[in-house]
C-alpha cells in the first residue's frame, strides 16, 4: 500500500501546509535502510532499527517482536528482524541501539489455535514464521502469518491500531503482559518482566492493567506501563490466565529452575494480578470458528494510569479505519520532519539521493520519546523526554541537526533533561525507561548543551539551571553503581572517573577503566562547560578552558606506530607512562574495561575538536598531520577486530561507529577542504546504500543517519561551537527551513562534472574560508552557493577552523 495525496482527505490536511509543497515525501523513504547486516537476510551486523509505526519522536513506536534464531547473532533491540518469527505485535521499541534490548512492551498476538502442543505461556509453540516481504512504510507495516493472519499496523504518538485479518477458522488474540524483549540467556543485563494485572472489560470487548519490567541495557530500575485495548469486534469468550514465572530473574522471586508451566485460567473473577511470586499473566479473546474476517483493536498506553492510556484512543485513534491513522501518520511525518528540506523531484533528480535524504531524515526522529505528560517520576510543569540512547552517539553531530530542523522540540528536550537533573541529580548520558545510564564515556549532555547555547537557543531554557547541571557533571563524582562491565566507577551517569580528573588532570590507567577516551572526552566535556561559562559564569571560563587541555596529560611523544610519533597512552596515577607493551593500534577488548571505548587509540588521537591547533603541533606539524591524516584511510591498516562495531572495514578510519564521526573533515583543519570531500564521498558512497544493508552497522538512535543527512547538505557540525565546515552538497538546489522558519538555500553548480568545490559564495559574497559561522546563515536564514568541478582544487585562502580551546600546557612528562 502506497499512500499518495489522492484522496479529499489528504488535500485538506494539506491546506495546513506551505503552499505549494503538497509532496508526499514519505514515499522516499525506504524504513528498511539499515535492516540488515552483511549477510543477506540476517540482521546481524545491521541497525538493529525498528521498523513498525510511529510518529516524529513518538512515544508509541507498533512493530512485532521477533525470536532470534540463534543467541549469539541475536540482534532483538528493535523487536523486527528479518528471519525471526513473531511472537508478537507490542507498542514500545528503541531503534538502532546495541547490547541487551530494552522495551517489547505491552503486547499482542493473533493466533489461530490455542490447542496443544500451543502453550500460550511459551512462545516457542506459538510464535510464527512469516510469509513473503514485510511491507514497511512511514507509519504502515503489514506482515503475514504462516497462519494466516495478515497483521497491520499504525500507530499514533501514545497508542497503536492493528488490524488482524484472520483466515476461515479459529480467531484468538493472546495479550500476554509478560511479553518483553530478552537479552541473551545469562545476560546480567536481559530485561525482565516482574509483574502486571489484567482485566477484563466491556463483556470481552476491552480489557485494561499495566505490566512492570526491569532491566536491559541500562540496569534500569523497575517501571509500569498502564494499557486500555479494545476490539472491533466483541469476544466470544475471554479468559484471563496466569502461570509461574520461570524466568531466572537477578532478586526477584520465580520458581527456579521451573519448566514453563500451562497457563492457569480464571474462574469467575475478570481481573488477575501477579502478586509477589510475579507470577505472569494474561488474558486471551477468542471468536470462535467463523469465516475469514478482520478484526481491529486499538491500544493505548502511559506511564500514568489506565484512564490516561484509554484517553489516547479517544484522543488520537478515533476512527476503527486504520487507513486514517496511516493518513494522519504520513501528514505529520510530511509536515514536521520532511518537508524542513526540499530538493528537486523532477526528472532530472538522482532518486538514489533523495531516497537516501529523506530515509536518512526518518530515522533520526524515532528516538528520544517525547513523554511529556508521562513522566510518573514527579510532578512538573517541564517537557519530559526519555530514550536518550545515547548522548555519546547523539552529541556528535545528530542533536546538532535538531538544533536547526527541530529548534522547538531541540528546546523541549534540553528543558527535559534540566528537570532530570533537578529531581534525580544528574544529567543523564543514557537514559531509558525512565533511568539514566548507561555511560560510555564522558558526561557528553555537556556537549549538547554547549552546541545548543553557543548557537543562541534560549526560548524557557533556564540556562542557570542548565550551567549548573553540567557543573554537577564537572564537579561530583557519581556514586558507585557496581555495574558487573564495570565494577570501578558509576556506569549511571556522571563521570565516573572525575576523582582521577580533579586531583591529576587526566585519566591514569591503574585506577580506571577507559583511561584514554575518558580523557580524550572529559576533554570536550570540560571545553562545552568553557563555552557556556562564558555567558553564564564567566569566572568558570578560564578554569574549565584550563581543563579542556587534560588530554595533552596523555600525550606520549615516544609511542611510535606505523612511522608516526606521538599518541595518546595510558598513563599511571604516578605521572608515569606505561610503555609496556603498549600497542596504539589495538584496543583489545575495546569495552569499558579498555584503555579505549570502541575505537583505538590511533583513532581517539584525532578526536579534540575543540583545539586542532594544538593536535597539530603534537603530530609534527602540517605535513605530518596530514600524511598521519591519510594513512587513517589506508585500506588493510587496522589490525583490531571492533567486531559488530567494526562492519568490516580494514582501515583505522571506522565510519561504523561515532568517534571516528568528523575524522574525514579534519582536511579542513589544514586547508585541504578537496580530501575532506573525497574522504568524506568516499565513506558515504562505500557504506550508506538505499538498500537493507543500509547503514555500517547500528544506527544508534539516528546517529548514523544523521552522519549521512550532513554530507548530503554538503557540510558538517563541530558540535560545541558555532562553526560549520563546508564539504559538497550532493544536490543542485535544496532549501532547509532551519530555527522555525527561516531558509537556508544551498545551490551547486557544475555537479554532473564532479564533486570537488572550486568556489564558494556566502549569502552573495565570495567566501575563501572552508567554514562559516552559525549566524552566517543557520539564525535567519541564508544562501550558499557551491561551484563544483571534477578538479581538487586548493580554493580556500582563507583562515582554518577556529580551535576556541587552545591551550598551551606545560606538561610535565616525567
Ligand atoms: C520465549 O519464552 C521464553 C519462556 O518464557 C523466554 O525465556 C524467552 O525469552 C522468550 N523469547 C522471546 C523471543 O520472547
Ligand atoms: C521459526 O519457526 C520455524 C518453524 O517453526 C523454525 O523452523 C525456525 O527455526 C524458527 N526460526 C526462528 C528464527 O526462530
Ligand atoms: C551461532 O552463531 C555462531 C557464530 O556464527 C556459531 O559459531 C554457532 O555455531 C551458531 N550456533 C548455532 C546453534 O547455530
Ligand atoms: C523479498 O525481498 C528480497 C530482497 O529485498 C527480494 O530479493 C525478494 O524477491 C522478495 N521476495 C518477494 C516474495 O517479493
Ligand atoms: C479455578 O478453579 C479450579 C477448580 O476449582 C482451580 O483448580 C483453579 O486453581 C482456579 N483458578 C484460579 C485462577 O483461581
Ligand atoms: C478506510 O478508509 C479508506 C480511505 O478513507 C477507505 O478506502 C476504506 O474503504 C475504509 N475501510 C473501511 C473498512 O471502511
Ligand atoms: C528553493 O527556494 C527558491 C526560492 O524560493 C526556489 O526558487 C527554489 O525552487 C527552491 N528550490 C527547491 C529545491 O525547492
Ligand atoms: C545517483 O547517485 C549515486 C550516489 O548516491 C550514484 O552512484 C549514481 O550513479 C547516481 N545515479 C545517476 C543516475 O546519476
Ligand atoms: C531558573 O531556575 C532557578 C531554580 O531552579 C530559579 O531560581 C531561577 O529563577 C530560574 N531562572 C529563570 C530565568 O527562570
Ligand atoms: C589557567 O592556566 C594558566 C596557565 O597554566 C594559569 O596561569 C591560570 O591561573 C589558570 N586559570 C585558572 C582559572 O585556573
Ligand atoms: C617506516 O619507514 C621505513 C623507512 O622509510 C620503511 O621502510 C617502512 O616500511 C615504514 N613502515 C611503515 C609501517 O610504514
Ligand atoms: C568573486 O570572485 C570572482 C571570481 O574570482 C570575481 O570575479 C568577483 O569579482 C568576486 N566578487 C567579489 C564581490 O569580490
């Protein structure tokens, strides 16, 4: 089904639009870029995205839940994969993220016998092989059943409509409150289900509870999600059900050891609950044998109450046509999020580019969920947004394009994150199911609220607040969590290693985990309270500049790899350097107990945005930086296995993964903008595809397609400043409404001969610097006008990219 503006419907919604923009750019978008990994069919290795219906942002996000064929490729984050069976059909997914799922919540599941051998408490006799291609399309997805019931699905922001077309025969829905999401068997960090009560409403028509669930990714504490689900149709009959809970739970009661137990039905009573054994429950509908028929149900969910949830349905799912909610999706989705960039559409456009473009664009507005109203933690007139997962993904160059295309729900979401801080103490650098955690490295909401205030976003943000937040980050060690990754420091939020940042300036390696890209990040965290001290605490200014110059404390002049001289190293608490072995190529286990995060330290020794200048000088100068520069593009160089997080890429350079985000443009940095366009080209044409294998491994939360949405406009964000570097726009023409409502107007010419900038003009003037500031054109509007050719050109004469963190320190090396 391919939704068009045909119908009356649609013209009138559209009356609301800019006139004249009455495309339906939703038809671009391919929801399956990023579905698969290297292996055709399988999802491992690939975005771990969902993919179901949802709007801008939603907090509903509608898709099955699948099983993994095999546990150590299991790649459930987003609920689909493309070889699992269904076990279900829930309302809250992530999209893009790694390690252990969270979410898979609140479920439904058309089955069409509930005889043995189908036991509706173990997934494994019930759940279904699908037949045929999946139909995913913005706020649309359709399945088949081996069963036979075709499943489709539209959601709304706070509830979903499923339409369940059974085959002649039996009709059941299973509503099993303890469906989740698991991690791998054994996993320490596996989401759990630890309670819930259902009830049966409406004669059979209805039913109503809430289900509570642990765990996952971010060690999260216990939350409660209340549901309202009606039907079309009433039951026949409806039976709620129960069964021993024989999930091996850390601290929660089960039978240990149990086989899955046969379901326990009710007697006389509709309403079942838990109680403290956790016992699962559930309840099942079913119409009896009858011809092939359809039947609807429609589902809403809040972290508030059931009356909250039952209201979404009157609210934003009025209509029993599914067609209306996938009408009303695509309108908004057209609205809010596609119609901010325009692009030629006719003939002459390269569709590849536009697909790539407005797919891109999908996926960085599935998470984080807007949930003000559903902040069950405590009361406040604030915005509340949860699913940051996460700002070490995010901050890098994804919330820099909210910034311009989503300034209103940018500022939602900073005023949200200030509340978090002002009733749980911290920022979060993760943050799901209402917990913050986990941290990767630094306490990196520093650096989005210093990309958010150096570009003026001001509106209700109480920036005193804001300040004092990322002081807490700058100024508190987190208490321990004893994360089992980790047992040496908080894993929740802060930065865990800030005793070793205080007292020595750096990271040291015999007291940490990660003392190399803790460093590297603690760095910019410390420039990003540097630029907001500036406005709102200018006494801080100079202190936090001071420490944004830590990571030089970890620059080794004697390490020596592949002819280069000079790294990041580790170093002991007693100032001296551990020589021992130490290889910058490798990261061994590359996880929280490394000397670096997900990437090498050859990788992490180009990641100081806010002070290139003095990177420069470190690597020896120009030519050395530059030659140091290329060979991170060397194929066959890398010798570390990043496995999921390396896709297969033989250079240092890892585009899979975010530090490596603004390496490509450093070129910049030297005046040699013509590689930071060939690099960059080069990546983006090797690893983003419209096509399954999309995207070079998980999108995390957008932050991938974000990458990909900033070499198509032809520049690149260095977050925590007001700068942009200029690269090479792969249209000819495209408006992009930025801060509510002003236009950016990006043209090039002479595109059909080549990519390679010869020229640039800026708002009609001449331009011979290969960046240009916020306000230049991203405040009030602006053009910039490329002419490219097939010729590197060296056109820029004009200064380099600022490094506002300069710092000049006398480290004492000994
Ligand atoms: C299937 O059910 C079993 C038993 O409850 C559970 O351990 C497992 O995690 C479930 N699998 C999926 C994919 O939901
Ligand atoms: C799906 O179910 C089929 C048939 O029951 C089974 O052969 C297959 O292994 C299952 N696949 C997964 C991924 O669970
Ligand atoms: C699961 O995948 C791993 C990695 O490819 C493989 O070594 C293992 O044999 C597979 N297990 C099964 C049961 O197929
Ligand atoms: C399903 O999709 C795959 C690749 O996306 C394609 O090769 C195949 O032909 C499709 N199958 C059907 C039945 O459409
Ligand atoms: C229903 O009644 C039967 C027979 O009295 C009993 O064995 C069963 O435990 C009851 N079920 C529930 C859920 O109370
Ligand atoms: C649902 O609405 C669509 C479009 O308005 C219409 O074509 C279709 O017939 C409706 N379906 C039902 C079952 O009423
Ligand atoms: C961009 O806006 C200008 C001025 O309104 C218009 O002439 C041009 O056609 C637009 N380009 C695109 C691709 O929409
Ligand atoms: C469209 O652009 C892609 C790069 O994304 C390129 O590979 C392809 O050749 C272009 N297609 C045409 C028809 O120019
Ligand atoms: C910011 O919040 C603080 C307390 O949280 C309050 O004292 C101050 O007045 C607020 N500032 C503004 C401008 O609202
Ligand atoms: C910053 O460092 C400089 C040079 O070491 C020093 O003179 C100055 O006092 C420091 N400023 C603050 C506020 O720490
Ligand atoms: C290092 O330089 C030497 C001398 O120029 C050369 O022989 C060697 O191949 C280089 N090694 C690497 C890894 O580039
Ligand atoms: C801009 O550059 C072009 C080409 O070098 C030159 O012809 C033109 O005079 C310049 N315009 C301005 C305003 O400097």
């Amino acid at each position: 089904m391919r939704l068009h503006y045909s119908g009356v419907a649609g013209f009138l919604a559209l009356a609301t639009m800019a006139v004249g923009d009455s495309v339906d750019y939703s038809q671009y978008v391919n929801c399956l870029m990023g579905s698969e990994g290297p292996i055709p069919g399988k999802g491992y290795g690939g975005g771990d995205i969902f993919v179901g219906g949802t709007r801008p942002f939603g907090m509903v996000k509608a898709g099955i839940d699948t099983t993994a064929a095999n546990w150590t490729l299991a790649v459930l984050n987003g609920g689909w994969t493309p070889d699992g069976n269904v076990t279900g059909v829930s309302m809250m997914h992530e999209s893009g993220t790694g390690g252990e799922p969270k979410y898979g919540l609140i479920s439904q599941m058309p089955l069409t016998s509930v005889a043995l051998p189908v036991n509706i408490l173990d997934n494994n006799t019930y759940s279904q092989p699908r037949l045929g291609n999946d139909t995913a399309e913005v706020g649309y997805f359709k399945t088949q059943l081996q069963n036979g019931v075709t499943i489709e699905i539209s959601a709304s922001r706070h509830a979903g409509i499923m339409d369940y077309s059974f085959p002649e025969g039996e009709r059941h829905v299973l509503v099993d409150v303890s469906h989740f999401l698991p991690g791998s068997p054994g996993d320490y960090n596996g989401q759990f289900y630890i309670g819930g009560e259902i009830a049966i409403e409406d004669d059979g028509k209805a039913y109503s509870g809430y289900g509570t669930y642990v765990g996952g990714w971010n060690n999260g504490a216990p939350f409660t999600i209340y549901f309202y689900g009606e039907f079309s149709i009433a039951s026949k009959s409806s039976r709620v059900f129960s069964g021993t809970n024989t999930d091996p739970m850390p601290r929660y009661h089960n039978l240990a050891n149990g086989p899955i137990p046969e379901p326990v039905y009710g007697n006389t009573s509709h309403t079942i609950t838990s109680g403290p054994m956790n016992r699962r429950v559930g309840a099942l509908f079913s119409w009896g044998d009858g011809p092939a028929e359809k039947i609807t149900s429609r589902l809403g969910i809040s972290f508030i109450s059931v009356e909250k949830a039952r209201s979404y349905i009157d609210s934003e799912i009025s209509s029993w046509n599914l067609t209306d909610t996938v009408d009303a999706a695509v309108r908004e989705w057209n609205e809010d999020v596609f119609s901010k960039i325009h692009v030629p559409l006719d003939s002459s456009a390269n569709m590849t580019n536009v697909r790539l473009l407005y797919s891109s664009l999908y996926f960085i507005h599935l998470m984080p969920s807007d949930r003000t109203g559903e902040n069950p933690l405590w009361q406040s007139d604030e915005p509340y947004w949860d699913d940051f997962y996460t700002m070490w993904d995010i901050s890098r160059c994804t919330t820099s394009l909210y910034l311009i295309l989503q300034t209103s729900y940018f500022e939602s979401m900073i005023r949200g994150l200030i509340d978090i801080w002002r009733h749980e103490g911290f920022l979060p650098d993760g943050r799901s199911g209402n917990w913050n955690g986990l941290v990767q490295g630094g306490s990196d909401a520093d650096n989005v609220f210093a990309d958010a205030y150096i570009k003026g976003l001001r509106g209700a943000i109480n920036w005193t607040d804001g300040y004092a937040a990322m002081k807490t980050n700058a100024e508190v060690i987190p208490y321990n969590t004893y994360d089992p990754k980790d047992l040496s420091a908080s894993t929740k939020e802060g930065r865990g290693a800030l005793g070793d940042w205080l007292e020595l300036g750096y990271v040291s390696q015999d007291r940490n985990t990660r003392c190399i890209s803790r460093t590297v990040e603690y760095s910019l965290n410390d420039f990003a309270l540097s630029q907001v001290a500036a406005g709102e605490m200018p006494g801080d200014q100079q202190k936090y500049l001071n420490r944004s110059a830590g990571w030089q404390r970890i620059w080794n002049p004697e390490v020596t790899s592949l002819n280069y001289t000079g790294f990041l190293a580790p170093r002991f608490s007693n100032g001296i350097f551990n020589n021992s072995g130490y290889d910058p190529l490798y990261c061994y286990s590359c996880e929280m107990q490394a000397y670096t995060y997900e990437a090498v330290p050859w990788e992490y020794s180009f990641v100081i945005p806010h002070d290139v200048e003095t990177l420069i000088e470190l690597m020896g100068g120009l030519e050395t930086f530059e030659s140091r520069l290329d060979k991170m593009f060397e194929p066959g160089v890398a010798v570390q296995d990043l496995g999921d997080n390396g896709a297969g890429i033989t250079t240092l350079m890892n585009i899979g993964n975010e530090p490596d985000f603004a390496t490509p443009y450093l070129y910049n940095y030297i005046n040699k903008q013509a590689k930071s366009v060939e690099q960059s080209r080069t990546l983006a044409n090797e690893y983003f595809k419209d096509a399954p294998y999309g995207i070079p491994g998980n999108s995390d939360a957008g932050a991938m397609n974000s990458w990909l949405v900033w070499q198509l406009l032809g520049m690149y964000p260095v977050a925590t400043q007001p700068v942009y570097l200029l690269a090479s726009p792969w249209f000819p023409d495209v408006n992009v409404t930025v801060n509510g409502s002003a236009t950016v107007r990006i043209t090039a010419t002479g595109l059909e001969e080549g990519y390679y900038v010869q020229g640039v003009k800026i708002n009609g003037q001449n331009w011979t610097k290969n960046w240009f500031e916020h306000n230049d054109v991203m405040a009030e509007g602006g053009t910039i006008e490329f002419t490219l050719g097939a010729e590197m050109t060296d056109w820029e004469t004009g200064d380099v990219p600022p490094s506002p963190g300069h710092v000049v320190l006398n480290v004492d090396l000994t």
